[in-house]
C-alpha cells in the first residue's frame, strides 16, 4: 500500500477539483520537494507546487518527465517511485487527508528546509505478519490440525502476553495459560502481577513506575508510513497551517454552511419524521442535533403549520441581517487597516529612498527585501518607478502563472465551440468572455494581459501576440508565424488570396485577417498589390 | 521624352511587368530591394530601346507605358516612381539636372561610352583630326543610322566634355550652344 495516488490534472496542468464534494484550494505553495520516510525522492519529486485543499493535499510538478528508470536504492521507496511512474510522465500526485494521523511542523535549520511531517494511517486491517494458530491449515479453516483449538481471528483478538494465544478481546483471563489478560481499562504490573487501573502511574502492591507521568497511552498504532514535504521556497509555517485547518475541518465528514446547521436544529428536535421532512430545507437529510457550543438565539417554540412558516421566515431574515452585519464591520475594519497599511507603506518607501544613496550593504540587503516584499503583496504604488525591476520576467510570479493556465482551459473551451470562430481571437474579446464567465473575483485589464504573455512559457498550446498594428490577440499554435507563412505561401501559389476569402476560410473577422495578411506582407510572405488589396506569392524573392 | 524616336520594333516588356504587385512598392525590405533592382533593369531597357535620355518628375511620365500597364490598369504612383529615379541614379544609370531633383539625364550609356562610340566613329568614318561641329556630329546626315543620332542636347554637351577632359578631342570653338561647338577629334 502507498500512501500517493495519481491525480489528474487538465490539459493546461491545473488541478482537477472535486466538485461534488465541493473540494476548494485553501493554499498553494511552489518549490516543495517530497520525502518518502527518511528518503529525499529524487528529481522530478524535489520540485513542484503543493496545494491543500479540503479533501487532498496535491502535489504537481514542476517539470514533468518521463520516470522510467528512477531508483533511489531503497526498497520501499522505489515501489513508491514505481507505483507512481510506471513509465509515462508524471504531472501530479495527492494523497487523501483522512489517511494522515498526524502532522507536525520542523523549522529550517543552518541549510536544511522546514519541513512538514505527515504521520499516516494504513487501511490495511491489521499487518499480515504474526499468525495467531501456528498450525491452522488455510485462513479459511479455522480449526488448528494438532490440537484442535479455533483459534479467533486478528481483528478480535487480542493476544496473550505469556503464551501468545489468540483470545477473545473480551476475555480476562488467557484460555490457555489462565494468564490475566490485560484489557482497556487495566494494566498488569510487570513485576507482581496486579492488575492496576491503566491510568495508574505506580503499582499499587509494589510501587512500581508503570508510566511516566508525562507519556500518552496510545493504543497500538498499525503500520504506518512517514511522507515528509520540504519547503525550499519558503511558506511553511503558513501551509502548515493550511493542512491544521483543513484535518480539523474534516470537510468530508461535515455539513459545511452555519445556516443549514441552524435551520436543521428545529428539524432535530421533532420526534415526527414526516413532519421533520416537510420542514426540512433539503428533503430528505436530516442534519445532526447542534452541538452545544453553537448559539444560534432561535427560539425555538411550535414549529409546526402556518405558525411555523412564519416563524422560519423571521428566523431566515434574523440570521441574513445578523450575517450582514457582521460581513460588514468586517468590511470597514478590512479599510481601516488597509489605509494604516498603505500610510506605513509609503511612509517606509520614503524613507527608503531617501537612504538608499547612503545606506551600508546590510542596508541594501534590507531595502531589496523590503521592495520584493512590497511588490509580492502587490502594493506597488508606494514604490516609485525606478524602484520597480525594468524587466517584467523577474516578477512573473506563480500568480500569473496560474491565471494563465486558467485561461488556457477557458481557451479550450471557446475555441472548440466551433462557431465559425477560427483559433485566434483578440484580447479584449477574450477578456469579455472571460470576465463574464467568471461573473465574480474578475481579472483587471492589466492582470490579463500579463498572464495572457506567460502563455507561451507554459507550453499549453497557445500565446499572445501584439501584431504590428497594436492589435492584441491570443491564438493557438496554428496562427503562430511559421504555420501561418507556410499555410498562406502554399495558397497564395495556387490563386491570388483577398482579405474577404481569407477571414471566412481561417474563421476570423475580416479586420483581423487583413492585419495578419499585414504582418505576413511585413515578413515577406507575401506581396501586396496596393490598389486592389490582392495578395500574391512573393515572387520577387523566388528569383 | 525628349525625343520623337520610333523604335522599329515594339519593346518587349519581361514578365515581371505583369505582375500586379510588381507596381506597388513593397513594404518588407529585401522584396523592396529585389523589386527595385528590377525596376532599374526594366527602365534600362526601355530607355535603351526607345532612346529615352531624360525622365522628369511630372504628371505627363506616368503616362509612359513602361510606368502604366494599361493591360493590369496599374500604373507607378510618384512617391515610387521617386524611389526609383534614386535608385536609378544610385546605379550610375542616371544624373539630376538640377539640386532640386526633379528631372534626370539617363545614361544608358555612360558617358565613357558614349566618348568610345564617338571616337570610334570618327576614326572609322574618316572624321579623324577634322574639325566637325556639334551640329554635325549630333544631326548631320553622316550620322543618322548612329545610335546617337538626335541625342538630346544636354547629354551630347556633357558627352562632348568628357571627351575635352580626357583630351581626345581639341576644342576649337566652345560654345554654349551645342550645335555650334567646334572640335577637331584625335585619332
């Protein structure tokens, strides 16, 4: 049994989310290496982008290459490594949450990274080693061949510690050697025999320590296995939290909205069933009772018939007010401290520039992280424009990156609805569309526009251009330059090509197709006859 | 044109004249090239057949056949026919009259070998060491079957000086105008 599991991802690399159970990313973090026990995995498992989510933590990588003949030395780890890549290319693998036990967190120390640990828990039953009848037959007979003794199975036994006899968990004393069982609520002292509480910290006869006072009593733990994640990019502590919240949230066990947990409270306390699934607001599910904690303030008094409607209505329209109004103050605390923070912002990129002429190289150090920092949270208002690096690449960051392989999914999307629509479109059209269907949390102008040029980077299939005449547009492979020349030469040899003919035969507007038909005359593809805006094989370098 | 010179056969345009980009000037630099060298060699041609040796930059020149296809309806627009004329003096094909560039003296053939024609004629006709006058040279009815027969004016006073500087003729009357130049040609 391994502890990942492939997953899959779409055809522009990002995560494939589990809708029905409403899974969502909570926290995404690049330059994460994966560990198997005490193993470092070797490349392509030492770099990639982590994501946990509600159900699964996910891991893609960063590179994605053929695994065949990856070998680590270690036995465990290599069936790992062969379960995982049995010789096609690996892009993700995840690992459901409800098999971690436990999680803990190790800082980085000198030159190692933080880590995380993940404790996890086999679903095997029990390990196939110790067999209780040493001379039962098969595991389906279950009667021993030289005494004649049946034997209980493992998962209701438990064994005796003087003879090792497979008893009923129930049992008290061993069948066999009339040894005194030890059982959940005893302990047996090692050194007289007496059966103590198991929360005893001394024996009660002989005094003897039986545990530390500090030590957990834990019941015995099944086989497991240690995975352990290396943040050499930083965000550990904040992943870590991630990974807390979401195994305390169980969000595969849980209902997930407050107002479906108050509005099933009057539902639970009804012993009518049929009544219970009338009122219901989703028939046919009956929530759990409210824990204790949760106050909701309803009141709570006949529910039932017209009264009851009524009473439902006002306790939906208390809840949405009282939930207003706290998104609200919310809301105005969220500004107040945004425009502290700004203030501050400013005040230290003041101050920054005007010491950055005197300052000493620890200062220097200081002022880069500071303005890195700054453009990472995106405030880059308060920098001033020599502050910001000339080149846009080194501040391409993962952000863009994931908006852009959101727009080559969406990109998939549009260009196979056919419709006449030729596989290259301009940004603004593209920008439309895709605000529109996002309908919340849209994308500015700007954003677009700068994931949209990370495009090609990612290989997906599709890039952005700016053509000569400004026009910007996003197109698949099939309008990039060479496809595009080579298609056009070999129409142009056989008839003289015309703006109208070429936009219905590319499915383009007839715009567009002249200002490709521009930028192929530009690049000598094919020559312009002005007066009639005919295009013609370029006969002029044939010669 | 500054001449009524009939050709006795009609000019034969290259194929490159009937292909309708071939009048528009292309905006990728090496077609552009391509296209005016061969714009140059057609100008060249034409002139040479029909015994062109002027262009001006006016309204009337794109009416000439060898800029206006009618047959395509496709003619040279100014700003190309421009262009050409540039390239045309670029080649040594050709010089400004003046600075402000509007007209040229074509050189179909340059004036080195115009002065080798002269002499040459001169010696075979037996005009060596005689003095001739221009009017002679140029229209007299010694040289009618002579390609410089009816020369422009210009062309055959710069040819003329040509030959004083590289001192293959005498100049015994210099005059401004051409047909009462005196010179004796050195054989």
């Amino acid at each position: 049994m391994h502890a990942w599991h492939r997953a899959d991802l779409t055809a522009a690399g990002r995560v494939v989310l589990d809708d029905g159970s409403a899974e969502a990313i909570a926290r995404s973090q690049p330059r994460v290496g994966l560990y198997h026990d005490q193993i470092r995995l070797p490349s392509p498992f030492d770099d990639g982008t982590l994501h946990v989510s509600s159900h699964r933590l996910v891991w893609v990588a960063a590179a994605a290459t053929s695994t065949a003949k990856i070998v680590t030395g270690d036995a465990s780890a290599d069936t790992v490594l062969a379960c995982l890549a049995p010789a096609s290319t690996v892009a993700a693998v995840a690992i459901q949450l409800d098999r971690i036990n436990r999680a803990w967190l190790q800082a980085g120390f000198l030159r190692s990274s933080p880590k995380i640990t993940l404790d996890l828990v086999w679903s095997d039953p029990a390990p196939p080693s110790s067999s209780s009848a040493p001379r039962a037959a098969t595991t389906t007979s279950l009667v021993c061949a030289r005494c004649g003794v049946v034997p209980t199975p493992s998962p209701i036994s438990a064994a005796c510690p003087q003879c090792t006899f497979a008893n009923r968990v129930s049992a008290t004393v061993c069948a066999m050697c009339a040894y005194p069982l030890p059982s959940s609520s005893t302990t047996i002292c090692p050194r007289c025999t007496l059966t103590n509480p198991v929360d005893a910290t001394k024996c009660r006869a002989c005094a003897y320590v039986l545990r530390d006072e500090e030590a957990v009593m834990l019941p015995p733990v099944p086989k497991s296995a240690t995975v352990k994640l290396s943040f050499r990019g930083g965000g550990a502590n904040a992943a870590y939290k991630a990974i807390k919240d979401a195994l305390q949230a169980q969000a595969w066990n849980r209902i997930s909205s407050p107002r479906e947990r108050a509005l099933s409270s009057p539902v639970g306390t009804l012993r009518d069933p049929a009544a219970a699934a009338r009122l219901s607001p989703v028939p046919g599910r009956l929530a759990p009772p409210l824990a204790p904690s949760m106050d909701t303030g309803l009141d709570m008094a006949a529910p039932i018939g017209v009264g009851g409607l009524v009473k439902r209505q006002e306790q939906e329209q208390q809840l949405q007010q009282q939930t207003l109004d706290s998104a609200f103050t919310d809301l105005e605390a969220l500004m107040t401290k945004a425009h502290d923070m700004v203030t501050l912002s400013n005040a230290i990129a003041a101050k920054l520039r005007a010491r950055t002429a005197t300052g000493t190289e620890s200062d220097e150090s200081l002022v880069a992280q500071f303005r890195s920092s700054m453009m990472a949270l995106g405030a880059t208002a308060s920098l001033g424009a020599a502050d910001l690096p000339s080149s846009r690449a080194a501040t391409t960051d993962d952000r863009d990156r994931a908006l852009a392989r959101e727009m080559a999914d969406f990109l998939h999307h549009v260009f196979a609805q056919g419709k006449g629509q030729g596989q290259i479109i301009a940004v603004s059209d593209l920008y439309c569309m895709f605000n529109r269907a996002r309908g919340v949390a849209m994308v500015s102008p700007h954003d677009f526009w700068t994931a949209a040029q990370v495009l090609a980077t990612l290989q997906v299939g599709f890039e952005a251009r700016t053509l000569a005449s400004g026009t910007r547009v996003v197109h698949a492979a099939r309008f990039a330059d060479t496809s595009l020349f080579t298609d056009l030469q070999q129409w142009a040899a056989r008839n003289a090509l015309d703006v109208a003919t070429a936009a219905a035969r590319w499915g383009v507007a007839v715009a567009l197709a002249a200002q490709l038909f521009k930028h192929a005359v530009a690049h000598g593809c094919v020559v312009v006859d002005a007066p009639a805006d005919m295009y013609y094989a370029n006969r002029f370098l044939e010669v | 044109m500054s001449t009524n010179y009939a050709p006795p056969v009609p000019f034969e345009f290259p194929p490159i004249y009937s292909f309708p980009p071939f009048f528009t000037l292309q905006p990728h630099a090496p077609s552009r090239d391509k296209q005016v060298t061969a714009w140059v060699d057609l100008i060249r041609a034409y002139c040479t057949h029909h015994r062109v040796y002027r262009l001006s930059l006016n309204a009337s020149i794109l009416d000439l056949p060898l800029f206006r296809n009618a047959a395509l309806n496709r003619s040279v627009s100014r700003d190309m026919l421009h262009t050409l004329l540039t390239a045309l003096v670029k080649a040594d094909l050709a010089e400004w009259t003046s600075k402000s560039k509007t007209h040229v003296f074509v050189y179909w053939k340059s004036l080195s070998e115009w002065s080798d024609t002269l002499v040459a004629w001169a010696k075979d006709n037996g005009f060596a060491n005689t003095v001739v006058t221009g009017y002679e040279v140029r229209l007299g009815d010694y040289v009618t079957d002579q390609e410089f027969y009816a020369m422009d004016e210009a062309v055959f006073a710069k040819v003329v000086a040509h030959l004083d500087h590289q001192r293959r003729i005498v100049m015994i009357n210099p005059s401004s105008n051409v047909d009462e130049l005196g010179f004796k040609i050195i054989g």
